[in-house]
C-alpha cells in the first residue's frame, strides 16, 4: 500500500471506464461501504477530501468511487460528481415516476430564472452588470430568492470604481440543475439548436462556456467587511420592461 503522500490529487480526475478483473479483485469492500454510507447518510454532496479522510490510510478512493459509480449505473439512483463533491441522485430514466412524492421547491420568477442563468454564464457579475444584459433594474428581492435558495453566493468585491460586490453560483445549483461543474451548461450552438434562443441573433455574438474557476480572479479582491451582504443587494429597483430604444 502507499501513504497518503503518494495518494492522487483531489479532485479527482479520469473516473470514467469499467473496472478491469484485475481491479475489482483490488476493491477493499470494507472501504466500499465506507464511502457508500458516508454519501448515503449525507444530504448534501460530499467533497472528495472528506471522503479520503474517512478512509485509512493508502486506501485507493479513485478505485471505491470508480466502483460505485459502476454498480450504481443500472439501479434507480445513480452515484453522480457535483463540483468536487459526490451524491446519489435519481436516475434520470426514473425521475418521471418519483417527482410526484417529491417535496415541491419553489419556483422562481422569470427575473430570478433571467438573473441567474446570467450569473452562472458571465460569473463573476456584479449587479450593474446583470443589470446591463438584462436591460431592467435587478430587484433586491430578486437577489434575496436566488441567496436563499442557495443558488448565487457573494464572491468578492470588483477593483473598479465603488468596488462592486460579485456574484457567482454554488454547489447547490449544479446539484440542483444536474451539473457536475458549470462549464456543462450548454453553449450558444446547443441553445440554438434546443430552440431555447431566438435564431434572429445579433451577428457575432458570442456565448463562451463558462468558467469552472472559483477562486477569486485578478480583478477581485476579498469580501473584508461585514456589510458586503447588503452592499451586494443595495436599494430596492423595480424591474421594468426591457427598453425597445435602438
């Protein structure tokens, strides 16, 4: 067995592939349940370095995930990477039969849907910038319903002038949205395609995937004050209609 040290960086990468004999006969089964019980027992996804740690030392968790992810393929949940994390989901091809029971969440209003799919899409974004793709005032009730939900969290503050406070999305929206990392949303070509984007764009526009980066980039400095929560909602707006200026 190797340390810790020898161990593979997290995250982990390169999980896909059926085990070869040669590795199933390698699976600790002990470590398998360990891993299977700590996802089952939590309700929200579990980060790979925690899941290390509840394994001993030298234990292979590339080889216990890649196990799990296998023989959960073909049953009704299935083992799924969000972000850096790990959860059982339902599978997709049973979720129909299941979301009856399921507990409703709430919907979000068209602004909030308008308002995070351009932060998950343009992150960092401050509210000025939301604001200019949207072309209407962003509602601090807006940004209120999308922080509760857990969907957009405050990033930082943007080294510009006023220091405006940036948004960007968590976790729990790609667990929501069955993403494993945000540059799964679709790009221009495959909203287009989906009909989800009028064909009548304006040439040259241009939808990049977005960045999987969460750090904080060259133009952002730290959240240091404890007002930052309200700064990033500011004053209350009403969100107009769009203008049809131009």
């Amino acid at each position: 067995m190797t340390d810790r040290g020898d161990a593979p960086p997290l995250p982990l990468e390169g999980l896909d592939g059926r085990l070869t004999a040669d590795e199933r006969a390698r699976l600790d089964l002990l470590h398998r349940n360990i891993v299977e019980a700590v996802l089952f027992a939590s309700p929200t996804p579990v980060e790979e370095a925690a899941l290390a740690a509840r394994l001993p030392p030298g234990a292979d968790l590339r080889l216990v995930l890649r196990a799990l992810v296998e023989d959960y393929a073909a049953r009704g949940v299935n083992l799924r990477r969000v972000g850096s994390g790990w959860a059982f989901r339902t599978a997709p091809d049973v979720a129909a039969a299941v979301v009856t029971g399921a507990r409703e969440t709430r919907k979000l209003s068209r602004a909030a849907i308008e308002t995070l799919a351009i932060i998950a899409y343009h992150q960092p974004a401050t509210r000025a910038e939301i604001e200019e793709i949207r072309g209407v005032a962003t509602s601090r009730g807006t940004l209120e319903t999308l922080l509760e939900a857990g969907f957009i969290r405050l990033r930082g503050r943007r080294r510009s002038p006023g220091r405006p406070v940036t948004f960007g999305t968590t976790p729990a929206f790609l667990d929501h949205f069955g993403l494993e990392q945000v540059s799964d949303l679709p790009g221009l070509s495959e909203l287009k395609a989906a009909g989800l984007l009028d064909a009548r764009l304006p040439p040259g526009l241009d939808l990049s995937p977005p960045s999987d980066q969460d750090g904080l980039r060259e133009d952002e400095d730290p959240l240091d004050d404890e007002d930052a929560f309200e700064a990033a909602l500011g004053p209350e707006r009403h969100e107009s209609e769009p203008s049809q200026e131009g």
